[in-house]
C-alpha cells in the first residue's frame, strides 16, 4: 500500500506561508516563493543577530568617548585608567551613566584620573 503525504506536505506548507504573512505579492500567497523569501529572511535575523551585538558595542564606546574628550581624556587612557583603578563596568554602563547621570561620570573621571 503506497504512503499519501497529503496532510504532511499540507501542515509544511502552511507553517512556511504563516511565517511569511505580510510579504508583498505572490511571496505571501505561493509556496515556492514564500519559501525562498522566508528562508532569505532567516539568514538575515541570524547575521543581523550577531551584527547587533558589534553595533552598540561600537556605540557604547563613541558615547563614553565623547564624555570623556568633554573632559580632556580620550577613550583609551579613561578604559586604562579604569582597569588600574579596578572599577569594574562594562561600557553599557558605562555609556548609560554618561548620557544620562553627567554628574555620575564626573566623579568616575575623578576617582579614575586620582588613581
């Protein structure tokens, strides 16, 4: 007795066009297509994953930088003097506190520049 796939091949296919609600044109409504643009899109979120951890690092370190350069140091010798003076934040936090609390980083640049 030959094996009919009717209601697996049915369930695949529409788990494919669920995800790719929303896509333009025969993308949305075609199997093949959405298919091909679904799997397009998760290779881009998985990439972009990685890359959005590069991004705000380097964002975080031109924040804290300009902080610093207001205050006459640059990035570099301000991380260093950090790390000698065993102040352990992670430039997240580091970036935060100078966007937002400039008082906060004042006295972090004078604790460091006393050390």
């Amino acid at each position: 007795m030959r094996v009919k796939r009717g209601s697996a091949t049915r369930r695949k296919h529409k788990k494919v066009l669920k995800a790719a609600k929303g896509y333009v044109g025969s993308k949305s409504k075609l199997f093949r297509s959405a298919r091909q643009a679904v799997m397009k899109a998760w290779r881009y979120a998985y990439k972009h994953r990685k890359e959005k951890k590069r991004e705000f690092r380097s964002l975080w370190i031109t924040r804290i930088n300009a902080a610093c350069r207001e205050h006459g140091i640059s990035y570099s010798r301000f991380m260093n003097a950090l790390n000698k003076a065993n102040i352990k934040l992670n430039r997240k936090a580091l970036a935060e506190i100078a966007v937002s609390d400039k008082d906060a980083f004042k006295q972090l640049l004078s604790q460091v520049k006393a050390a």
